[in-house]
C-alpha cells in the first residue's frame, strides 16, 4: 500500500486489506466526498439503479459493497428487502451510527456470507472496480442470485463525446484529487480512485465480461453520457 502524509491508498493490483483500509480511512466523509466530488450527480445515479432493477414490495435484493449503505436505503424505498454487504469495517460502522436501520454486514465480493439463490436481486455499485478479480465476483453475484433474478451494476465507465471524454479524464487526473484535498479525511485514496476509473473497461468490454459469468440479456444504459453506465443481466 502506497503511504504519504495525507493518508494511504491501495494499489491498482487491489489486494482486499489494502482497499478495505483505505475505505477505512474515508469513511467519516465518504458521502459528503462523493456528493460534492460528483455535483450532485451521486442522487440521481442511486434512483437510476433502484430503477432499473425493477424491484417489488417483498422482494429480497442484495447491495455489495454498499459502503455506509447509503445505496441500499435508497433500495429499500421500493419495498423490498434490501440488506447490505462491504468489506471495509470502518465504512460498516460508519453507516450504522448514520442508518442504523439498514441491515449492513461484513462480506467479501469474492465469498458471500449467503446461500445459492438467496436473492431476487443483486447489486454493485462503484464497488467491482475495486474487486481484485472482476469476473469471480461476477459469479459469485450470480450464485446468491435465483434463476431468473436480476443483476444491475452501476459503475464509472466512458464517457461516449470524444472533446467530453478528454476534459472528464482531465478532471479526473488532475481536478478531482485536488477537490478531495478539500473535503475528504483522506484525499491520496482518491488518486487510486481515479486510477482506477480510467483503467476500467468500456461499456462493451464490461457487457462481454458480464455474459461470461452467467447472465443473460445483458444491456446498459449510459448516465450523465457515459461518466456512469448501468449493466443489466438476468440470471440463465
């Protein structure tokens, strides 16, 4: 894990303590950070994914790596039961002193603390990136999700106007770690963050690699023009 003054932040090699303490290490202002950092943005993209799953009152839907659980509260506004799983300890309690009534657990993307076919719905939003092996978490999404249950992952992606694209990887290298000096208790983690944005694949790339874990009908739709995309897929 890379150290400074400022704080730490884990590597582009993901080792899961390394991203879990650097979570650890944001947490007090995670939220404010990403709202401020994201104009706002970060409210319509959590509607956007209850949206898009399409849940129903008594449904059981899975959010991972759900942080402070700000997510799966705006989940649970659609009825269903949502509960919600991370990896960062510090992000967990967090959450609880500001939701206490949101279910939130410890649990690694890779080894769900759950049984096959435990939800209708499953959920990862800015969270796979960070997940040092892409396509097992993918898998593992999809055994604790029923056959015919439906998966929505909400991340960073490519922005599809190529003059737009250049200045939004300009903010990111450039603007975004200097804001986060601002706002965030630790803003070096934010330099990863934004590493690891523009080593993310495109919205193609990611569909292709979804289809291979299991999930049919995949599809995405573009948010704020490709800053942010939502995947879709059903479990075959």
């Amino acid at each position: 894990m890379s150290r400074t003054p400022q704080g730490q932040r884990a590597s582009l090699d993901k080792q899961p303590h390394e991203v879990a303490a650097m979570f650890d290490g944001v947490a007090e202002r995670y939220d404010l950070t990403n709202t401020v950092l994201s104009f706002g943005q970060d409210r319509s993209w959590r509607r956007s994914t209850r949206a898009a799953l399409g849940l129903r009152p008594g449904e059981r839907v899975l959010d991972v790596g759900a942080g402070t659980g700000v997510s799966t509260q705006e989940l649970a506004q659609s009825g269903a039961y949502a509960v919600g799983a991370d990896l960062s300890l510090g992000m967990l309690y967090a959450g609880k002193r500001a939701r206490p009534q949101v279910p939130l657990l410890a649990g690694d993307a890779l080894r769900l603390p759950f049984a096959d076919a435990s939800f209708d719905a499953v959920t990862i939003s800015f969270a796979l990136r960070n997940v040092n092996d892409t396509d097992a978490a993918l898998r593992e999404l999809a055994r604790v999700t029923r056959p015919g249950g439906r998966l929505v992952v909400c991340e960073f992606s490519t922005p599809v106007n190529p003059a737009f694209r250049t200045v939004y990887l300009s903010y990111l290298m450039r603007s975004l770690p200097a804001v986060a000096r601002t706002v965030s208790s630790n803003p070096e983690a934010y330099v990863y963050l934004a590493e690891s944005i523009r080593a993310w694949p495109d919205q193609a790339a990611l569909a292709g690699r979804v289809a291979a874990a299991g999930w049919g009908r995949v599809a995405w739709r573009n948010l704020t023009g490709g800053v942010v995309a939502l995947h879709r897929g059903i479990r075959e």
